[in-house]
C-alpha cells in the first residue's frame, strides 16, 4: 500500500453502506481501499471484527479509517448475545482503532446509530445531549466503541445513524419496498406520524463530506434534514412503482392490537409513531431529498 497515494481505509466495503461510500469517495477524488469478510472483487477480503488481525499492510500510507462494518443485531444467542456484540463492534472496533493509532493515521470516521439513546419513539425532537440509555446489547456496546473512541488522541469523528433506506437495503426497509409492491390496500393513509432517517446516498455523501473537512463536530446526528411520515413513505413508494395508491386509514389502537398479538410491536412504532432527531450542525446539506431518494429506491433496484 505504500505505493499508492494517500489513502481511506474503509470497512465493510461490501456492504450496504460501505459500497455507496466506496463510490461517493472515489467521485470525490478519493483513492478508497475496501475492507470486506468474503471475498469480493476489487476489494481487500479477510477481515473479521472478531479477529481483525494484523493490517499494518492497508494502513500504512492511510489518512483515514471509515468503520462502517458492524455485527449487526438479529437472530441471536441470548445468553451470549452481549458478549458477542461486545467481541465485535466494541473490542475490534478498539482493535481497527489501536492499529489506526500505530500507523499514524489522521482520522478515524465510526458509524454509530441513534439506538444508543434507548428511545424507540417520542413526541419530543431528539438532540445529541439527550442522554445515552442504549436497550439492546447492539447499542450497548456502539456506545462502549463510542467512548473507546473519544478517549483517543486521534481525531475521530463518529455518526449517530437512524434507519437507512435505498435500493436493496436490508431489514426492515426491505419489508416496506415488499409490502408497497403488493397489489393490496394498506392501513397508512393520514397517520400523522413523523421520523428522522438518512438515505444511503445521503450518508454516503456526509461520510465523505467528513473525511475531506477538518472542523466537523466529534459526534453527529445524521439526518435527511427532512422528516417524514409512514403515509408520505408509502405513496411515494408506490408512485414511483407507477401503482395506484390504495391506503386508507385503520384506528391506531387496532394497529397496536395486531401488532402485539403477531409480536411485531416494533412494526407498530415503526409504523405509526414519531421518532425525529435533531441534525447537527456541520456544513453539510444533504444532496437528495426524501422524495427523490424514495424514487431511487425503485428507479435503481
């Protein structure tokens, strides 16, 4: 790696983030070098959060880390879930950290996510002072690689991201794009509710704003800037399907009712609660707004 010019080091480089961000800093005149688990071409594959290994190799000539790699939480050992999340996204963050320090790197850019305020809807805006209360071994140990983070003596700059959505994206945005392409009437219309996400593009686009600007905050709250509502969501969805509307509105407690008989509570506060964050101040101005990041979700899959 000493060839080549300086460099970003970006972790999982593969992944649904990662390859926006791949391409964002290449757009930008950034020489990025990806991080993957499998091997992927064009990419530098091996890497494990649970034995990241000796990466003196990739690091060395670097300027910049982007960790954008995570253990994400889904179906997991409840026994051992907290350890395991722990290994991960904490120990081998400090470990990709450790290694950063050593080879004289300059930055080092986290993708934390808003969980560790423990907030799963509110009717209040969010700002980053809110105290940290993570719920889930997930947030719990982000928040623990958060404070490895702020105790380095490298600049570090770290991401608190809500739900991401885009083309192809996974978990729960994937089942909304399943649902608006069903031929069926949903219950959304003039739910009332609003939330803060980031489209991947967005994020992509901040990312890099980040690695190329010296002054941003330690600690960001990534938003679109604009908060939208589950009835916008699906109408624009289903426009740019090119398929009729078909939503209509359904009592709220009926909604709950379901939800917590199918033990989808979550789908419910998803759904037809508000959770909005206040986007901190850095210089940035996201590059698409929900409405055309939502068209991209169809026009690109």
């Amino acid at each position: 790696m000493t060839d080549l010019p300086p460099h970003i080091v970006v972790t999982g480089a593969s992944g649904f983030v990662g390859t926006h961000v791949m391409r964002s800093l290449a757009a930008a005149g950034e020489h990025p070098v990806g991080l993957c688990r499998k091997r992927t071409p064009g990419l530098v594959d091996g890497f494990d959060l649970t034995n990241v290994g000796d990466l003196s190799k990739v690091l060395t000539g670097a300027k910049t880390v982007i960790h954008c790699a995570a253990r994400v939480h889904g179906k997991e050992n409840p026994a051992t879930e907290l350890e395991d999340q722990r290994r991960a996204n904490r120990d081998g963050t400090a470990e990709l950290l450790r290694q950063a320090e050593a080879a004289g790197m300059d930055h080092f850019i986290f993708l934390s996510t808003i969980a560790v305020f423990g907030v799963d809807h509110s009717d209040q805006v969010i700002s980053n002072d809110h105290p940290t209360n993570p719920q889930t071994a997930y947030a719990t140990a982000k928040l623990e690689a958060e404070e490895i983070l702020r105790k380095s003596p490298m600049r570090t700059t770290i991401l608190r991201v809500p739900q991401v959505y885009g083309p192809h994206a996974p978990g729960l945005w994937g089942k909304y794009l399943r649902m608006a392409a069903k031929p069926y009437p949903l219950p959304f219309d003039f739910v009332g509710n609003r939330r803060s996400m980031i489209a991947v593009q967005n994020l992509a686009d901040l990312i890099t704003y980040c690695a190329q600007t010296d002054d941003v905050p330690d600690i960001i709250l990534a938003t679109d800037h604009q908060d939208i509502g589950t009835t916008q969501v699906f109408n624009d969805l289903r426009k740019a399907m090119g398929k009729p509307r078909r939503l209509f509105t359904a009592p709220k407690p009926v909604m709950r009712a379901a939800a917590s008989l199918m033990r989808r509570r979550y789908l419910y506060e998803q759904l037809f609660l508000s959770l909005r964050f206040e986007p901190t101040p850095c210089g940035w101005t996201p590059p698409l707004s929900p409405e055309e990041a939502l068209a991209r979700c169809i026009k690109l899959k």
